[in-house]
C-alpha cells in the first residue's frame, strides 16, 4: 500500500506520458515504467476496470454449446489480422505476443466448421495470414449482433449509470 500512495504521490506531482502501451512518469528517473495496461489502473485503488473518461459501455461475448467464445477481444484481433494480413502484426497492435494471437487464431478456427483465418508460413517469398470469407462473415454478424444489444438495451444502460454512485476524482 505504501509504494501505491507513493506513486499517486508522484503521480500528481509529476508530468505524465507513455511508451507505447506503458505509462511512465517524467522526473522519477530515465522513463521509469510504473505498471503494464492503462494509466489510470495506477491512480487509485479503488478504480473500477471501466476507466473514469468513457461512458458506461456494453460488452458482448458469445459463449457456444461446446466450451468456444467470441467477444471483443477475437473480434478486433480478426479485424487486425484483416487489416494488416500479418498474426504477428495483430498481436503486436493489441499488445499481444504471437503466441497468445496465434492460439487464440487456432481457437477460433478449431470452433467453426469453416476455418476464420488463413495463414502461410514465413520465409523467404514471406508468411501471412488472411481472414477468409467465413471470417469476415462472423466478424460482420458479430458487429451487427453487438450494435442491436447496444441499441435495445441503451435506456437500461443510461438507468443503471444514473444510479451509480459520484465517486470524487480526488480527495
């Protein structure tokens, strides 16, 4: 509990930034790295895992019959892959290691009956991956899944964050 107040301390203090992904705080020595993910998971530990700049927001996550799930996370990874051809790519724009975005590929690909993503081996003609036309398919009928929820369930939404209670920012 100590080195947390000390670096809320510092926090307030300091002028803030980041390194791609890693918050850091200027003035504490040479780009000195405070915790992996999102800054504001440093400020107090009270935080909840929605950050307090954005809006209340739904998540939707599909869990099948045997044991597979599609959420936002494989979801963005799809879109990744689909933007930059490359597993390796998608991993390394979410924050990723290979090997966690070329397991969650195979998941994926093993749960459907038609493979999502493609992918060539690397070497000297070059690797890549491409999502296929089931692929996209899933992916565009998982947006439109999760604007319907958002859309049907938005009163609700704004009724439950109204009664939530007003946490001051700082004390």
């Amino acid at each position: 509990m100590r080195a947390l107040c000390k670096q809320v301390h510092a926090l307030r203090k300091a002028d803030l930034g980041t390194i791609g992904q890693r918050p850091f705080v200027r003035g504490l020595g040479h780009r000195k790295p405070l915790a992996k993910g999102p800054l504001w998971r440093n400020l107090h530990p009270m935080q909840t895992s929605t950050p307090p700049d954005q809006s209340t927001r739904l998540h939707l996550r599909l869990f099948f019959a045997h044991g597979a799930m599609l959420g936002p996370g494989k979801a963005e990874l799809l879109e990744h892959i689909r933007d930059t051809g490359s597993i390796s790519a998608a991993g390394r724009a979410m924050d990723m290691s290979y090997k966690r975005a070329w397991m969650l590929v195979d998941a994926m690909n093993a749960a459907f009956a038609a493979p999502l993503v493609e992918s060539a081996r690397g070497g000297a003609g070059g690797g890549g991956a491409q999502v296929t036309e089931a692929g996209l398919a899933v992916l565009r009928l998982y947006r439109a899944l999760q604007d319907k929820a958002a859309r049907a369930g938005q009163a609700e939404l704004e009724a439950i964050t109204a009664m939530l209670r007003d946490i001051p920012e700082q004390k």
